[in-house]
C-alpha cells in the first residue's frame, strides 16, 4: 500500500476530476448557481434597501391636510404613490391581484375632525408576503403617520396662542442620537447579505457533496470508486472531494472580493483572517456531508437530509431571528451547523474587527468538523463495500 500509495492518489484525483468534467451540472452547481445568486441579491439591494414600492392611496377627505400627507408621503424613498383609488374595496383588490403592495387610507373628514379634537384613525395595509417590500413601506407609512400627528397637534396648539418655542418642547421634549456600529448608514445589503449569501453558498456545498456520494451508492460504482484509492475510505474521499473543494473556494474567495472590494462590505480585520474563514467554510460543510453519510448511507435521504438542514440553517444560526428570541433547543441547533461559525468570524472579524484571538474557538469549531468523518467512515466504507441500493 505504502509503495503505491502515489499511483493510488493519483487515481483518484484523476476519478474525482473526470467526474466534475463529465456532468455539466457539476459546474452549473458548483459555479454558475452561487455566483448568480451572489450577483442577484447584491445587484436587488445595492443602493442599500429597497427603494419606491409601488403602493396605492385612498384620501377620502380631500382637503390642504390630506393633500399634504400625500406629498410628504410620496417624497419617502421607500415608497411610490402610483396608485390613486376611491374607496378601500377597490384598493384592497388591487393589494390581493399585486398591483401594489399596500396603500394608505385617509378617512373622510380628517381635517375637520383633527381640528376639533376628535382623533380621526389614518390606517395603512401592508402585505407583508414580500418581506423586504413590506418592511420598507411599512416604515415609510409609520413615519407619515407620526408627521400627520405631529403637525395637527402643532395646528392645535397653535390655534391656542402657544408659541413656537412651547409647541417644539411639548412635541419633542428630548433628543436621540443613533449610533449604528459597524453600519452606520443602515445599509441594508451590508446586514442582509453578508450572511444570506455565504448560507446560500454553504447550501450549494452541502447537496453537492451529497449528490457525489450518493451517486456512487446509487450506480452500484462504489467499489470500484474505492478499488481505484486502494481500498482506502480516506483517500477515496480525498480524490472525489478535493476538486470540488477547488472550485467551491475559488468561487467564495471570489465572492468576498465583490463584498469586501466591490460593494465597499466593512471589512475591519486582516483579509487573509476572513480568506482562511472561507476556506474552511468549505471543508468544514463537506465533512458535514460526509458525516450524514456516514450514518445515512442513501441517496434519497442523504440527500433530503443535507437539504433540510441547509436551509433551516438560515434560521436555526441566527440570520433571520435572533438568537435570544428562540427556544434555547433550537438555538442549540444552530451550532450544529458550520456556518454558524462562520457568522461568528464574519461579525468578530470583518464588522467589529476585534483580535483574532477572541474567534479562536470559532475557526478550532470549523476545523473540528474536518475531523468527525475520518473517525466514522469505517461504516461508509462497510456500505460501499456492500452497496444496497434503496428506492
């Protein structure tokens, strides 16, 4: 073994490369998929959220107040009157056929009943299907709601004889100061896809290395997959995996150069801190694959298992809810998954810039997972050896 050991590796690098070059959906997924799901949602958001939602209007009222909320409200980056209805059946309608994606209501007699002190409701619907859309126009009619307020209890007060002076304290009796860190201009594509897109790319790995196992299993090649390495699980996992791990680097470093250089991420630290954090990315979800083979040796649902798991894995690791807002047990799930880790280093690292030192745990956590396959793939090799094909 130990003499043919160059002749056995060689074998199957040269396996593993022929089968990158022989399906053309190896370089679709492995290639094509992540880097246009990158351009996709940077190019969506690239001015830093969404901007001018189509929404409607329904002003019953008619009048210099109503007429001003609607000017005020159309000047809101966020939205876009570009619909104007006359009762709220018709724009309710037109919310459920995707005309628009909400529309504002101003009740009739507003500035009359504001005037006298009745406290008129301005309501405002939002469908909120479309995530991003919805929170966008949701902010801007929250905020007009508040103005509308402000300037009739400041008509009001006026009307009273209170001064200037006296209407500013009674309306803003104090002022805030924001300090965002990290993102000081709220931008939007910097919070969303500097986690989305690295989950996107931790999904493709996943089900390409499971597809690679589970074709070896499914086609009945499996011992002759190992015959080609000398009977060796680890050198066979070496040869299919590593050109595979080429590309997938390639493409990710890739990614982190439009990030980081092309659309100006905050990048706080040493790039090679956040290369190597990649690197590792990719090694770390593809023994994770391999660890699911391990005690699930099938196509269907290995495959369906590292399916599952990649896309909970954009919840279960903090990127849509935060993680003091779960459960503590799922919670605890989110570390199961390598690109929890990688969040971890992304926010230390690139956003905060703190010491290497203090992300050690997470990089010890990503090379951790590199090793739990090599110490279970005895029974990936027992089922290649005796492959039973399951439907």
């Amino acid at each position: 073994m130990t003499s043919n050991l160059p002749k056995y590796i060689g074998n199957s690098f040269k396996r593993g490369c022929i089968q990158l070059v022989r399906r053309p959906m190896y370089f679709l997924l492995i290639v094509i998929m992540p880097l246009l799901c990158c351009w996709f949602l940077m190019d969506l958001i690239k001015d830093g959220s969404v901007q001018r939602v189509p929404v409607g209007l329904v002003d019953l009222d008619n009048s210099s107040l109503s007429r001003r909320v609607s000017r005020n409200l159309n000047g809101f980056q966020q939205v876009n009157i570009n619909r104007r209805y006359s009762n709220f059946a018709e724009a309710r309608d037109a919310v459920q056929r995707g005309e628009v994606y909400g529309f504002f209501f101003i009740p009739d007699n507003l500035e009359e009943q504001a005037l006298a002190g009745r406290q008129p409701v301005v309501s405002y619907y939002v469908n909120y299907a479309f995530y991003a859309p919805g929170s966008m126009q949701y902010k801007g009619f929250k905020t007009i709601s508040l103005l509308v307020n402000g300037g009739i209890v400041q008509t009001a007060l006026r009307t009273v004889g209170l001064s200037n002076n006296g209407i500013e304290s009674a309306l803003v009796p104090y002022q805030t100061h924001v300090h965002m860190i990290s993102n000081p201009f709220t931008n939007y594509n910097f919070y969303l896809n500097s986690t989305f897109v690295p989950c996107f790319l931790s999904l493709f790995i996943l089900l390409m290395t499971a597809f690679s196992l589970g074709m070896e299993l499914k086609s009945g090649l499996s011992r002759q997959w190992l015959r080609t390495s000398g009977d060796s699980m680890f050198l066979a996992l070496v040869g299919k995996l590593v050109p595979q791990t080429v590309l997938f680097t390639a493409v990710g470093w890739f990614i982190q150069w439009m990030m980081y250089r092309c659309f100006d991420f905050p990048l706080n630290c040493n790039p090679w801190n956040m290369l190597i954090a990649m690197f590792l990315l990719v090694v770390a979800n593809q023994s994770f694959a391999v660890l699911i083979y391990c005690f699930v040796p099938n196509f269907r649902y290995g495959t369906m298992l590292c399916t599952l798991l990649g896309m909970v894995s954009f919840s279960f690791s903090g990127f849509s809810l935060p993680q003091e807002s779960m459960y503590s047990w799922v919670a605890a799930l989110g570390y199961v998954m390598p690109i929890k880790y990688y969040f971890l280093i992304m926010v230390d690292q690139s956003l905060n810039g703190i010491d290497l030192y203090y992300s050690r745990f997470y990089y010890a956590a990503l090379i951790g997972f590199t090793i739990l396959p090599m110490l279970l793939s005895w029974h990936l090799k027992k089922e290649c050896l005796n492959p039973v094909y399951v439907p």
